[in-house]
C-alpha cells in the first residue's frame, strides 16, 4: 500500500505545511506546482526533501487560484484544464530533473479533482494531459469516478485512492468539508480504518448502513488537519503492524 | 545563420504579435513562458505552430512580471532567477513533449537578459538553470558578455546573438531602447547589418566609427518593430542572397 | 437614455479597445479595476479620458481571473465576491480622485454578472459592495433579475439595462455568446433595436414571436464586437434623430 | 509618541501575523493592500480589528510582488510608482468606508519604501499619489532622507519614523537585514531604545560612536521578528513608565 501526502504548499515567504513530518510516514508526496501553492523555491525544496527522504514524488496541479488555494471550482473548458495541468507537469518535472529524481505520478488538487471527479471533460482534459506528458505516470482517482475511467480509457495506469482521515457516504463520495464529521481526527480511527480499507477493502459509510467495498492502491493522509503527522505515523505504523507492506507504487 | 525571433508573447484574451509572419523568415523561436506573456493556451499554439512550421522551439524566460512584460529589472537573488527560469523551461517543455518536439535553446527575456550580460550572479544562475534541466541547450548571449562567459563556465553551447534591428555602440552595448535611433525599422538597412554581421563579422556602431567585430552564430529581429514581418523577411532574403546558409543552430 | 460602454480593458503592454471612439458615442464609461483587466496606468489613463470628454465614470468589477478575462463563473463565496468588488470600487476610486471626478454607477464585467443574475448570494454581495461604498451609486442590472432585485432590496438605484447589440430570448435571457447570432453586428440594425426599447420598451426576441418588455435606463454597447465605434454610433445617431435625450443617468 | 505595526500580511489561506497582540501595542496600523500581501478578504479582517481596537488605520503599499513579499527592488518608472501606490490606497480605503473608519496615513512597505528613501523619483512619485489621494493624510518617512524631503515639498505632513527593533548605523540609516546585529530582539533593549528616542531624541549606532539625533513621531515595531508581540508591549509599558503619552498621530 502506497502513502500519499500533500507537499510543498507554502508561497513566498508564507509557510507550508509539516512537510518533513508527514513526509517520514507517507512513500508518495504530491507537490504543489506554483497554481494553488508551491512557488519556484519551494519546489525546488520540496523535491529535494523528498529524494533525501527516498519519496515518490508526484506531480499535484490545481486550477489557476493561488488567493483561494485551488478550493474553488471554475467555468474552465477542457482546454484550459488540459493546458494548465500541462504546465504544471512541466514545471515541477524541472525541478524533478534538477535534482535527479523521475516524477512518478499525478493528483489534481482540490477542486480541480472534486470537479473532475464528476464532469467527463474535465476528467478527460486531465488524463490528456497526463498522456501528452508521460503516460508511464500514475494516475490517482477515486474508485467509482469517471476521473478514473478517463484515466483507464486514456490508457494511464490508475492508482485508486482512498482518504485515511475523510469521512464517506453510502454512495462512495465523501462527506464534504464543513460538514460534521468530515474530518478524522483522531489518529487511531484513521489508523484503523486504514488497515480495513487495505486488509478487507471496506469503509465504513459515516451515514450508517453495512462497510462498503473501496479499492485503494494508495491511501491519503491531509497535510492540513490538525495533529496530521501523528494521523499520518499512527497510519503507517498500525498498517506495518497488520503485515500490510508499506511501499510505493511500483515502476 | 540562425535567425530568432521572439514568439508566443499573447497572454489570455489580449493577442501577440505577427507569429507566423515573423515565423516564416525566422528558423528558432523564443517563446514566452508565462512570466512575462503565453498562457498555457498560448503556449500551446505555438509550440504547435513551431512544429507545423519546423522551426526550433527555444524557451524566454523572463522575471516574474507580468504587469510589466518582463522589462523591469527585479532585485532577484541567483536563486530565485535559477529556480524561476527552470520553473519556465519545464513548463515549455511539457507542450514539446505534447507536441512531439525538442527544446533547442534557451534565450532570456527582456530585463533578466539584460541584467544578465553585466551581473555575474544572474548570469550564472541562469546557466546553472540550464545545465539543471538539459546541458544540450543552446545558450543565447551577447558576445563580450558575462552572461556569455556564464553559459561557457557552465559547459553550455553559447549561441553569439546579434541584433538586425537593434543600433549598438562602440563599447558593444546596445543602444538603449528609447534613444533615438535605438530601433533600426528600415527592412534593407537592417537587412544589410545582417549581412555584414553574418559576412565579414562586424556592425556599424551607431555612435561613429569604424566597424567593431561581432562574432553570431544567430541573428535576432524583434516581433514587436513597427514593419516587424518585413525586416524579418528582408533579412532572410538578403542573406540568401549573399550566400549565406540560414538553417537553425546544430544538434 | 443612457448609452454605457466598457473600457480601459488594457493590461500592461497589451492594449485594449477603441476607447475614445466607443466613448464619444457614450454617456457612461464601465471601467475595468485590474482583475481582469486594466492596471493602475491603464485605469489612471481611462479616468483621465473619461474626465476630458466628460463622461460619467462607474466600475466594472469582475472575478479574479486575468488569464480567463473574468469570463469564467467561479465558486466564491459571498463574502469573496463582496470584497472582490469593494476592493475594486476603492481601486478605482482612487483614480477618480486623483483626477477629481466622481464615481457614478457599477456594473459587474463578464462572469461575475452573468452569475449574479441568477444566484441570490451573489447578487446580494454584490449590492452590499456597493452599499458599504457609496449608496448613491447607479447599480445595473438587468431587468427582471436576482441581481435588480438584490439592488432594490439593499436600497440603490439600480439602472435597467438592455443591449443594443446582444439578440435575447423570449424569456429575457441573452443568446449566450458563442451561439449563432448571438451579436448583433449591423450598426443599423442594432440601432433600430436601441430605438424600440427607448421609445416603445420593447425588444424582438432571436426565437421568434412577439416583442417582448423591457425597460431600460441605460444600452450598452459592447467594446469588442467587430466593428464596435460604428455600432455604437450608429447607435446614438439613431436614438437623437428619433428624439430620445442621450444623457448620463441622473444625479 | 506614536506606535505603529505593520498588520494585515495574510494571503488567502496562508497566516498573517499576530496582529491583535500587535495592535494592543500600538496605536497605529500598517495594513496590507493586495500587492505584497493582504487579499481583500484580510483587508476586511484587518480594518475591522483596528476599528474594534480603535487604532489608526493607514495603508502599506508595496511594489507588486506576491511571490517576493513586496522585498525586492525593481525598477519600476515614477508613474508605474505613483498609480501602483494609489491604487492601494483607493483599495484599502473602500474597507475603511465599509468599516465606517477614515484612513490616517501612509507608509511604505519593504523595498518601495527602501527606494523612495535613497531615490527622488521614486519619492516624489509616492508622495504625489498621496496629495492626489487625500492631502491630510500622514506621510511616514526617515527622517533626513528624500522620501520625508518629498513629502514636504508636496506639502504632506511627514510622520518621522524610528524603529525601536532595527539597528541603525552612525550615518542614519539602518543595519541591512541579514547584517548580524540587524534585528534587536531583547524587548527591554528595544524598549530602552524607543524611550530615548522619544525623550531624548538620539538613538546610540551599532557602528560605535556617540548617539545621534532622531527625530521621531512615530515609533516602529516590526511584526515578523521573533516575539514580536513581547518586544511592542515592552516598547508601550516604557514609554508610558517614562512619562510618555503613547497616542496615534492628530488630526
């Protein structure tokens, strides 16, 4: 089972978030490209970390909104998704090569990826994107999505996903944010959870009723919920105590 | 004798220059890549229109400054011009990847062009950008230059640049934009200056004299000249016609 | 009858519209505050225009989105879109002071207009900008909308508005732009619309059918249809030989 | 003597500092205008805490430079200065209507107020966006340098500044950040420094040597050294332990 965690979401002389910390406990790390967050010294810091850590580093492109940090969704056609998820890869490949490291997957950031979740033009926009850039790189999507199926029609290897610290419906999706409840805080929760999502491939719905079944190649851990690097450890440690291998995903 | 023209300078709903005009005459085009001008959509197109039309694709960084279209010079640090200028090289790259193309040189733009031939630091840091991302692109600079200096330390290929339509002085410097006569717009006149440059190695300088030494290996003609198309295609056509050989710089 | 235009949709080294000619043919400038257009020295030259030919001076705020153009709806919030505007307002109002005109009216630009037609929160935000600013300001909106309706409720004086050059439905929506015969590009034509809806508040609709009300204090004429000065005079010839008083909106 | 701290310096999701301790210290506001730092929705925050607090509010305006924090010279023209600088200015003040509060002065941030300081140009252009503003607004500048010497020649009142945390040398000006010695982080050092300026006028260089003249109306804490809140309470408890009325600038 892969880790992921968002990374590099400082700008200028703001801060990001625990990076190295959360870093540690994840195998994956999902880098902000300069749109939502991540300027150019940033990156470049960020995948330094992340080869000195021996992390999978990912490509994480969002919508062009730095002041709403990529939360918000946008009237974009597919080619301005398709064109600015393109120039993301590319820069933050820049850095890849710079410091001798090979990007290894893509995860659309905030609302970039809940729209895309939904709309097939934009789901497609992405997966093209990802194909004109590199079609050996992973492609992270909810289960049950069409992102996913513009991914597997697109001929990219999808990397299915699930949420240690999000809590989710019946029907698959998850409980917004603002929502009660839709944060796992407590680290044991999200760690158990976690170890039935990779042992069983069930979730247990927020709004009641029997586990539901979710395929996930990688688990998310957020960056940005409180105490995340013990929610982050506690998953990592309580998976490798299941005798699930933590690993990235592989070539 | 290459011939570079500047390209892609659109940004969002304002429009560019002549780009397939001057594209016609030139053989390598600098193409903006989002600080300074060229949206991802932008971008796009002409990376596209450079493949349609076979001509080198090259990338023109510039400061972060988009208000200002690059032409202010900025109190950078080298590692702010070195991690800016990857960010751009990669993110051009993505839409030569998408295109099936290769990024042949890189050419500064604007301020950062010009505060690289005289400041060490920003001259290096920019070669350092390069050498980071691919050590087989050519390096644009003005001969006599610290920027040219830069590219050569770096193990860079350097492309000696002169100026069709661009008066200099007898010190080597350009005169600067704004001087009366900085601008050269007669097509012929500028078309002879290239001729001697590529010829017999010389300019006239502007302030008297004899003709001072000017090693290129490529000639640029600016898209943003009144008549811009015509100076460009005189160029070309005065070349031929002197004989000289006008194809894109080596592999 | 009023005749409202947009301008000073400049940014930087890329110019913007027929501005003088668009505003001799009209009473009231809308003029864009730097979101989506119009940077200080574009807004100080608009104001500047504006008080020479003694045009009436009102903001068109947008969406933060400059590569997009405000074109693109975004989900912001109210409290977002509230102090988008109000920072826009002031923005331009320094100008206005600077060059010793008052502000008279505000109209939304693009996406964040078309949104506030329809969406109660966004309409409200919008008016409550402008209350915060300046109650005595003009507030367009058109006529039959959430946003009129947002602007009564909060107390301004919300000026109808129609478009010369803009076919509409039966049901009082704009042809969206994009469709066929969405612009009304003959100057005549559009001319002999103005005339109706001033004298007979009455519009024919694209779909066929009776003509349908509209009241209308101001037509905008847009900037960037071809031929756009034609039409715009086309438009005030039209509306004095039929005897309507072209005036700015009251004080 | 009045205290005033730069406030507002948040962006979108990323934290400002700690602005209400800092406020209860001081008794003027430096609040972020958008171009260094302060979206507007941090505009609104930020008045709305000097309103409650009843602290003066002024503006802070800076280059345009998100990504550097508004710290990096550049070589913007007199005019892109002047209308850069009122356009912050009109910005701010739409919150301050909003608020109900009247906007007292202006003070430089970071590197435009470093230029303005050495540069006439850039000095002039920042006081004449100020009289075009509002001719009764306080103008912060050193004292003995051309930023004070322009604002009275265009008839501004100049709040002459001291800085109770920054180190300056025997010539007037300060110890670069960076310097070692630059920042003094001791409140009760700080705190002594700030009560001879205020009563003695004289402030003892880094560089050796007898205390200088420095005249102050205005004493500076910054916000972002380490215990910044400490080092103002420290600044405010001595003032007024050593007989000094700590009030914001008249009317």
């Amino acid at each position: 089972m892969d880790i992921n965690v968002d990374m590099g979401e400082a700008f200028g002389a703001w801060p990001g978030g625990p990076d190295e910390a959360m870093l540690r406990a994840a195998t994956s790390a999902n880098v902000a490209c300069g749109f939502h967050a991540g300027d150019p010294r940033t990156m470049a810091r960020t995948v330094d970390l992340c080869r000195r850590l021996g992390r999978n580093v990912g490509a994480h492109p969002s919508y062009p909104d730095l002041v709403g940090f990529g939360r918000r969704a946008m009237a974009a056609t597919p080619e301005e998704v398709r064109t600015d998820v393109l120039y993301q890869l590319g820069a933050l490949d820049a850095f890849c090569r710079g410091a001798g490291v090979r990007m290894r997957h893509v995860k659309g950031h905030g609302a970039i990826y809940n729209v895309a979740v939904k709309d097939a033009p934009t789901a497609r926009a992405m997966a093209e994107a990802v194909v004109a850039f590199d079609k050996t790189l992973w492609f992270f999507a909810l289960p049950g999505t069409l992102l996913g199926e513009a991914g597997q029609a697109a001929g990219l290897r999808v990397a299915w996903e699930a949420f240690a610290d999000r809590a989710v419906r019946r029907d698959g999706t998850l409980v917004p944010r603002g929502q009660p409840g839709a944060l796992i805080t407590d680290p044991e929760t999200a760690a158990a959870r976690a170890v039935r999502i990779a042992r069983e491939g069930v979730v247990v719905p927020a709004d009641g009723g029997e586990p539901i079944p979710w395929r996930a190649d990688t688990i998310c851990v957020h960056s940005d919920t409180p105490g995340a690097p013990e929610i982050a450890a506690a998953v990592r440690r309580a998976l490798e105590a299941a005798g699930v291998e933590v690993r990235p995903l592989g070539e």
